[in-house]
C-alpha cells in the first residue's frame, strides 16, 4: 500500500537537476533549500532518480550503475565539506554554473577535493563505525574501485587471479592499495555523512524522500565481479545471457540493454540475501523505494549474449512470490512501488496484488485510448502513483508541441470540458492528476513551471545529452508556485 496517511502530493527531480557552483547540482545549499520550498508548496514527497555512481561510458546515466550500495561521489557538495571541516575554502576551485549539467568536470573536481580531504583526515570513531557497518559492500567496492583505476580495464579483463578473486591475490591486492582503498572508504563516508543529514533534514520537514532502484547492474559492476555466482556468467565472467525487452510496436528488433542476468537457482540456494540486503540498504536510504522494470521480477526477457538484437530472446520465469516472501520475511511490509509502464501481463497483476504494491499511472499514456487504458484518470485507484509523466517522458508541454496525437488532443478537451492551448496544457495535466483518486501524486518539476521539450530530462531512444536538464536558481521563486500550492489544498492533498 502506498505509505502515507491520506491524500498527499509530491515532486519529482533528481539532485544533479539543482543549482550548484560546480557543474551540477549536489546535496549542499540548494537542496535543502529545495526541501524548504516542498514544505511551502505543501508537498510531502521529494522523488529522486538512483544515488548510486554514475559511469562516463554510460552516459552518465543513473540506472547503469556500477554498484547497488556506493553512493554518486558527484552528489557531494565542495562546500558542505568546507563546513564540516574536511576542506577549507582555499582549496575550492573557482566556481561555474552551466545551463546544463556538466558531468565529468562535476565529477573531476570532486574526486580532486575528496582526496585533499583525504590526506587531511584523521581517521576517528565515526569512520571506523561506517566502515564496520557497511564492510559487507563496502570492502568489495573499495578494493574494486582500486584495482579497476589501477588497471584501466573491466573486472573481466583484469590478471585471472583477480578477475577469479582468488583469496591469496585478493589479500595481496588489499595490503598493495591499502592507500587507495582507503581514500574510497572515506569518499563514501562523506557522501553518506551528507546523505544522511539531508534526509534528516528533509524528515524534519515532513518530506518523505521517494527513491528509486534500477533492476539490473552493469556487467562492470562490484557487485557482480563480487558475486559472480549469482549472475549467468560463464567460466571467463563473461554473460551467458542479457537483459532486454522483445520487440513491440515502437521496436521490431527490441531493447537490447545487455546488463547479466541474475542466477535466481543461486539467489534462491542462499534465501535471497542479496537481495534482502540491498532493499535493507535502499530503506537505510529512502523512505519509499520504486524498483525499476519491475516486471523483470516475474519473468523476463533473456537474450543469449552473442546476440546483437532482442529478437532471439525467450521469457524466463523469475522469483516472483519467493523473493517477495523472503523480503517480507525478514524487512515486512516495506513500502515498495512498482514500474509496471509498459506491456504488463496478468502474473505481474497477480503479484502485485498479492502483496499490494502499487503501480504507477500515467496521463500522457492514458489519452489516446482512454477506454480500457490504466492510464486514463477515470481508471485510477487509490492504491497507484499518478504522475504527469516521468524522467523518461517530454514535458507536457513538450508533449503537446511535438507528439500529442489529434486523438490525444479530442480526448484531453472531454476531460477538461473545454480545449487547452500551450500557454496553459502543463497546468491542465497537474490538474487532472492532483484531482484524481490516487493517494499519491508525483509532478516533475518541469511540469509544474510549464517547460518545454528542452526541459526533458531523457530520451530512452538516444545515448546522447540525456540527465542534463538543470533548473536556474529562480525557478524556485517562480509565481506558478503559488498557483501549485492552491491546487494541491483545492484537492485535499498534505
């Protein structure tokens, strides 16, 4: 069930979409600032994309990941750490503010800072505590995070002793980059020391942080050259299968995403831990958490690895029930939200009702076919997320300009009981969904200053100058904020 008492409202915006002095947003100044204008707004969740590190060769994107525990040292705020005592202001670097999110000079300067601080800090009760708590990911994270800027190369490509983690050449490698290891250690920490006071922060304000957990990892993953026996690799690491979804009406050859599969026979043999740990770990970090192609859990799509397409994919049952029986076993009823966007077959249904997760609705989805469409506002349920549209969306308004449909359009007029235009369809959109039965409603923040298609955050289709969009600093004084917070009160929303 959705985790709040009566009808609420929230926001959708990840942290890097903020202003920041150094090339994208992070968890200093502006985010509380941010949680400041949620409570004003009279909002009570803030949804954020994955905190977990984001890779150059992946476009930056935040659901390729390469663990499912560290969190994006990018995310880390220069000045906070200035505050705190681990830097001083002598060593910041000369600050600057794109128009968009500028990721790897972001992430070189922060790496940068965070060794200065490194060579500054003593280590004291507080680091060594973290370090004690989180070693069971923290240790493999570390030494892979070592060996891989040493080497230069995948896991998978690494001196076969290592790529095997064979214990003697592990130890060797652990006494050989101690001094790297540790400055690792201590990057985490201070994200998690930042973290952790921005959550309490946002708890004290009556905010609910919404997160969200890709399904998959990258094959060049701590993760997955930690626990290679739960993937389908071979004997050489390499994926005997891959992730992807079958072709479709949008796609005749399908997605090709190549992420591992999971080796459910071997996550089962050991009761799920991994899994219950890193949804333990994902409630340590959110208040609710979404989990990213949720379907996958069910069944999914398993590509053999020398395929270059989706199409010679088969549907493989996942762990479903088992796994969700392990987790309520051990965590209870935690909050959980589904991605069920998409071709979703009556097993997921089943399953989702079985242990009473929520779905997710979206308008833009629901308005070229109303009738038998989940989407539509009229088919809406408490139980569901209602959104506007999400991270992998155009704007509204961009929605508007450059694909509504003339069908889409008709239909949206029955809805509003008169015709929009573009000065005023973001408005409309917002409307209808904080009006609907849904508890919970999710509005980009994009929608609700009435952006347009230059505002989207991604395009799934393009590799390219996707996770960019960032806000200017006076949008969060923006005269439509006020017009927000009186919709939100009209529809009895906290």
């Amino acid at each position: 069930m959705i985790p709040v008492d009566g009808r609420k409202s929230g926001v959708l915006l990840h942290i890097t979409s903020l202003p920041s002095p150094w090339g994208v947003g992070d968890m200093g100044s502006q985010s509380y600032r941010f949680i400041d204008l949620l409570k004003e707004c009279n909002q009570s969740v803030w949804q954020i994309l994955p905190l977990n590190p984001t890779e150059e060769i992946y476009g930056f994107s935040p659901y390729s990941s390469v663990s499912a525990f560290a969190g994006n040292v990018m995310l880390i705020s220069p000045m906070a750490m200035v505050e705190e005592g681990f830097l001083t202001e002598g060593d910041l670097p000369p600050s600057f503010n794109g128009l968009t999110a500028n990721f790897r000079d972001a992430i070189n300067i922060r790496q940068d800072l965070l060794y200065k601080g490194y060579c500054k800090f003593t280590p004291d009760d507080d680091f060594r505590r973290f370090g004690e708590e989180n070693s069971w990911w923290l240790e493999d994270y570390a030494l892979y995070k070592a060996l891989k800027s040493h080497y230069k190369l995948p896991w998978y490509e690494w001196p076969d002793e290592l790529k095997s983690r064979q214990p003697q050449a592990i130890e060797m490698a652990r006494k050989k980059f101690a001094n790297e290891i540790m400055a690792e250690k201590f990057a985490q920490y201070i994200f998690y020391r930042q973290w952790d006071r921005l959550h309490l922060y946002a708890k004290s304000k009556g905010i609910s942080v919404f997160g969200d957990m890709p399904l998959y990892l990258a094959h060049d993953s701590a993760d997955v050259w930690a626990n290679r026996e739960m993937f389908c690799l071979d004997e050489r690491g390499m994926p005997t299968h891959v992730a992807g979804v079958p072709p479709d009406y949008f796609s005749v050859t399908g997605q090709y995403w190549g992420n591992p599969l999971y080796n459910w026979d071997a996550m089962e043999k050991h009761g799920f831990e991994w899994w219950i740990r890193r949804l333990a770990h994902a409630f340590r970090l959110y208040d609710m958490v979404r989990i990213d192609h949720f379907r996958g859990l069910v069944a999914y799509w398993a590509i053999p690895s020398q395929e270059s397409t989706a199409v010679n994919g088969r549907w493989v049952k996942g762990p479903a029930n088992k796994l969700f029986n392990a987790i309520i076993n051990r965590l209870g009823n935690v909050p959980i939200v589904a991605e069920d966007l998409g071709q979703i077959t009556q097993d997921v249904r089943q399953l989702m009702d079985a242990f009473h997760i929520p779905g997710m609705r979206v308008i833009l989805f629901g308005l070229d076919n109303p009738k038998q469409n989940l989407h539509a506002p009229f088919y809406y349920t408490e139980n569901c997320v209602a959104y506007t549209g999400t991270q992998d969306n155009n704007t509204a308004l961009g929605w508007f300009l450059e694909e509504a449909s003339s069908a889409a359009v008709k239909n949206l007029k029955l809805f509003l009981g008169r015709k929009t235009e573009a000065n005023c369809v973001s408005r409309d959109m917002v409307r209808l969904v904080e009006l609907s039965v849904a508890k919970l409603v999710i509005i980009p923040f994009q929608d609700i200053l009435g952006l347009g298609p230059e505002a989207r955050m991604n395009r799934p289709a393009s590799k390219d100058g996707n996770w960019q969009w960032r806000m200017h600093e006076d949008m969060m004084r923006a005269p439509v904020l006020k017009w927000f917070k009186g919709i939100t009160m009209f529809a009895d929303r906290g």
